[in-house]
C-alpha cells in the first residue's frame, strides 16, 4: 500500500509551485524585460513595497479558456500580481501585470484577480495601485476579456472619490487598457512606456497620418500635448519613488486626513517673500519659488509640471498638514486661465475636495485668455469648470491674493463668493473688472476723446482707476478681502487660517450629484 507524500514531501512540492510561478514566462522573457529597462512585475512591488510586507493573493489562479490552444498554455498567476503590501508603514492593495506571461495580455481570470484587489480596497479604504504592463486584451479569450475590462471600469468608478487610485503604466497600454488608468486619480507614465487607444498602425492605414509610438503615446507626448498622464518617471525605480511619495500626502481614504508628517512649526517672518514678486504687474516671475518659502521645507510635489504651465497644481505641508496648491504661474502667458489650466485645476481641486484636503490658492490671474481659438474651443465651459469646482468643494479654503487679480478669473481663482473662508492680499494685490489700462478706454472714452492731450489724460486716469480700485483696499472695504498682510507674514497667516479651520464643517443640499459642466 502505498504511503501517502509526507509533510516535507507536500512542502517541496509547495516550493516547487511558487518558484515555477515566481518566474512568471521564464529566465529569457525576464532577460529581455530587463535588456528593455524595466523591472519584473514581482520586481516592481518588491520595490514599492516596505520590506517583507507583500502577501500575494491568487497566485495559482489559472484561466479557463480552450480556444485556439489556450488549454495548452501555461499563464502564471495567469499574467498579473495581485496582493496587499504596506507603503510607509500604510495598507495598500496592488496589481502588476507580468508582460513575460503572455505580453500581461488581460483575460478574464487576470481581470478577476485585479477586481478583487479594488474590492478589497475599498473594503478596507485603502489605496489601490495598479501598474500596467501589457499587450492588451487576450485576444484567445474573446468576449470574455472584453467582459473582464468591463468589471475593472465598473470598479474604478466604484473606488472614485472614496479611496485614492494610481496607476503606473510602465509598458504597453493600448486599446481598452488605456481607459482604467484614466479613470483613476493619477497616472505616472515611465519613458519606457507607450499608451494609447490605436497604435500608429491603425492610424496610418485608416487616416494616412504617420506617427511613431513615441510620438503617439509616449511620457512626453501624454504630458506636455495631452494632459492625461500627471508625472512622468524615467524608470520604473523612479515611478515607484514618485508613487511612494504622492501616496505619503494623501490619506488612505475619503473618511480620514492625510497623515501629519514632519511638521515645521517655522512659522516667522520671512522676508525674502518681499522681494519675490515685482510690483511692476507686467514682469513674471516664477511663482514656484513664492510657493517654496510658504510650504514645509520647502518641499512641494508639482503635479502636471509640462503641462498646461500657466497653473500649478501639486501637494506640500504646511506646519505638517497636507494642502493643495493651486497658483497662477506668471512667467507663462502671464498667468491667464485657459481651456488647459481650467481643466487642470478643476480636476486637483475635486480630487482635493473628495478627500479632505484643504486648498491654498494664490493669485495673479489678468483674465481668461481671449481669442477665437479659446471661444471656439470651450472657454466658457471650461472655465466655468474652476467656478464648480471651487463653489463646490468643502473643505477650508484659504487665498492669497499675490498682484492682479481681474475680472472672472479673479472669481475663479476662489475669490470670498466661491466660498474661500480666509482671502489674504498682499499691498501689491489688484483686485478689479479689469486692468487700468482697459477700463479707463471703456469708463473715460469720451473724457479722453475731449482732452487736448490725450496720452496725458488717458494716463492721469489710468493713475486714478488704479489708485480706486486695482488695489486689496476697495475689496477689504467690501468685506471680500479679511486682511492685508505683509509678504513676509503668508506662510504664519495661512498657517494660523488652515488651524482654525481644521474642524470646519460646510452642509450643502441633499442632492444626488451635481451637474458641473461638461
């Protein structure tokens, strides 16, 4: 009779199992991933992960289809990682497609593995990273993984605004791939990546335009021409490093705050604010650098650098608590709103508002940018975007008004009636319809029209609009500006404002949601 296989016998066997899945495709396909520059699927977690904290979920999952020789194939972990980890100390669920298993082609038993993570997450209100690397959808499996990408859209829409989503997209992602990254909050795309959702063959056959993947869908492409990804990463180790750090700003999910971390408590006068920003309203400057003297150590995570850089969006502390900043950039095009910025910023604030983090906007905002191009495109609804979205939001609001602050955009940078609950100027602040020079050919045309000396008059009123109303004074008088502060004070004013408003609570109509524009 024979002796069933003993404890040590059922353990080797267990090794032999893990290891034959551990090397995915084999020796030669992750040879080749590395000759590309790029990690391992297991590689990359082991990376992001703390030390010894992954445990892998559906390991011997495999798939179920006998089509076209699939019940031949061998799919390890049927071509993606899935499991929980902790990142800086803190619970994140995790999938990695392996591209040495079947090019990470998605089928229905990898998208079931990669829906159980999102689930788990939101059980748990954790963050759910995903990295992507893959040829696309199995092809073999037909409608089934067509099937399986319609779970994980549905899932992403589920996890939105209650638990932060990232995706890395360190390979291929085309065709119906590129959507779940798109549905999440940020996607952080490595030099070695392509995305897109027809390849440059497709293109050239049906249009006749020529483009190279690069061009189409790579880093660079998609962050300063397309505004979809949000950081761009040289490799996979960088993208680990910037995901790692994003996800230290943010909190685990939509009930709790970002975690306190390292405060400054520095909160003293700080004079090199006064020398920052030129008086003269025509010069620019780089408003990066006024943001560095208000945030904790100086440290500020930009968010979208390449594109649309009339505005900056990104995450810092201040006396250790995380805010976003929004902020008009002057050195490009003067800091007008456009279609791009106003995309761009509304879209940081929801995510923001959907997660408990206060916002800190500084101004020097002329207007919206005017042109046929920007009517023809949408201005007016894109630009309304920053209206909703501030008017919208609840949690506290603080605003600094650093120099121009004119007309609709003045409003849209989250003026008093947005809703702001701490407005700040500085004695350079102007706060008005518009500029002087504009407004005294529309207030004083016929005055200036009637003067023997026409340039001289049209200045004298100019001097007059300006000292009326382009300056913090008319709007403190109103009410719609709390103070006027010296530059060397932002850093303890905003500070003192983000502190008194740690427990503010802002009731809004029961609704379902709200309609914003399109």
């Amino acid at each position: 009779m024979n002796q069933p296989p003993s404890m040590a016998q059922r353990l080797q066997d267990l090794a032999d199992a893990q290891h034959r899945v551990a090397v995915g495709g084999g020796e030669k396909r992750i040879e080749r991933q590395h000759a590309q520059g790029k990690m391992t699927a297991r590689e990359r977690i082991e990376a992001f992960c703390d030390p010894d904290s992954f445990t892998e979920v559906g390991m011997f999952v495999k798939h179920r289809t006998t089509h076209f020789g699939m019940d031949q194939a061998e799919a390890p972990a049927d071509g993606v990682v899935t499991g929980s980890g902790a990142v800086l100390g803190r619970p994140v669920h995790i999938a990695s497609q392996d591209f040495t298993v079947m090019g990470g082609s998605a089928g229905e038993a990898q998208s079931d593995k990669v829906v159980a993570m999102m689930k788990a997450a939101i059980t748990t209100g954790s963050p759910f990273v995903f990295i992507n690397d893959s040829g696309g959808a199995r092809v073999q499996e037909g409608i089934d993984s067509l099937s399986g990408y319609g779970r994980v859209f549905y899932n992403n829409v589920l996890l939105s605004g209650v638990v932060p989503q990232i995706s890395i997209i360190a390979g291929p992602c085309a065709g119906g791939a590129a959507y779940s990254p798109a549905l999440t909050d940020f996607i952080i795309q490595t030099r070695q990546a392509h995305m897109f959702i027809t390849g440059p063959g497709v293109i050239s056959q049906v249009t006749g335009e020529v483009v190279s993947q690069e061009e189409l869908g790579g880093a660079d492409a998609h962050m300063v021409k397309s505004g979809v990804v949000h950081f761009v990463a040289e490799d996979d180790a960088h993208a680990v490093l910037i995901a790692k750090k994003l996800l230290s700003f943010l909190p685990q999910n939509n009930s709790e705050d970002a975690p306190i971390v390292h405060p400054d408590d520095i909160v003293e006068p700080n004079p090199a604010l006064r020398e920052l920003v030129p008086v003269d309203g025509r010069k620019g400057y780089d408003v990066r650098d006024v943001i560095a003297q208000i945030v904790d150590h100086g440290d500020f995570l930009e968010v979208q650098e390449g594109y649309a850089q009339n505005i900056v969006i990104g995450f810092a502390r201040i006396t250790g608590r995380t805010v976003g900043l929004i902020a008009n950039q002057p050195q490009v095009m003067s800091g007008v709103l456009d279609i791009n910025s106003s995309d761009k910023g509304s879209s940081f604030i929801r995510f923001c508002n959907a997660f408990n983090i206060p916002l800190v906007t500084l101004v020097d905002v002329p207007g919206f940018l005017p042109g046929v191009a920007q009517e023809h495109g949408g201005i007016i609804r894109h630009g309304a975007k920053m209206l909703y979205a501030y008017s919208a939001a609840t949690v506290p609001k603080v605003t600094v008004v650093l120099r121009k602050a004119y007309g609709g955009a003045y409003l849209a940078m989250c003026g008093r009636d947005l809703g702001a609950d701490k407005v700040l100027a500085w004695p350079t602040a102007e706060i008005a319809v518009m500029g002087a020079e504009g407004a005294v050919n529309v207030v004083f045309r016929r005055e200036i029209e009637a003067a023997d000396d026409k340039a001289g008059k049209r200045q004298e009123l100019v001097n007059l609009y300006r000292e009326t109303f382009a300056t913090p004074y008319m709007a403190a008088s109103r009410g719609l500006v709390d103070d006027i502060i010296d530059p060397a004070d932002t850093r303890r004013e905003v500070a003192m404002a983000l502190e008194i408003l740690v427990s503010k609570r802002d009731l809004r109509p029961a609704k379902k949601h709200g309609l914003g524009p399109a």
